[in-house]
C-alpha cells in the first residue's frame, strides 16, 4: 500500500505490498481505488464522488479491505486444491 507521500508502506511480512492510488472514470467521472498488486494482478475498488473521498477511503478503510481480499483468496485457493471429497475426517 502506498502512504500519502506515495511511498511503499511496509507490510512487516517482507513482500512487497499493493499500491493504491486514487483514478476517475473517463465516461462519467466517477472515482475509484486502482489497486495493483507486485504479481501484476488488479483491482478497481468502490465508486467515489471525489478523488477527496477516495484517498479517505484509502487512508481509513484499505487495511480491512486488503485483509479481506488475501483471506478469500486463501480461501478460494484451498477450495480448488482440496475438495471435500478428497479430505478425510481424523478422530
């Protein structure tokens, strides 16, 4: 994640983390978060009034949010590599 000063944020785990940056929509002006992360995956999160607004939701709520998207995609990943049918239950 980027701080405001547009430098890299630590992670403290030693990987290199998303950048966030505020982007407007050409066709109607909207505001969203252009999230890009170091494999070169991308995201464009929320839709904002403002670039004002953006960057807020950046500051306050892009933590949770980053959070949440690692523990679904742990959580899809281990989906696809074990189905239920091949997991044992140990009693």
């Amino acid at each position: 994640m980027r701080n405001r000063q547009g430098a890299a944020a630590s992670n403290g785990a030693g990987r290199r983390p998303p950048t966030l940056a505020p982007s407007q929509l050409a066709d109607d002006g909207a505001w969203y978060v252009d999230v890009r992360f170091p494999d070169g995956r991308s995201e464009e999160v929320g839709t904002f009034r403002d670039e004002s607004e953006t960057s807020d939701w950046i500051a306050h709520k892009s933590d949770a949010w980053l959070a949440d998207y690692e523990r679904r995609r742990i959580s899809e990943r281990w989906d696809q590599r074990a189905p239920a049918s091949r997991l044992r239950i140990v009693r």
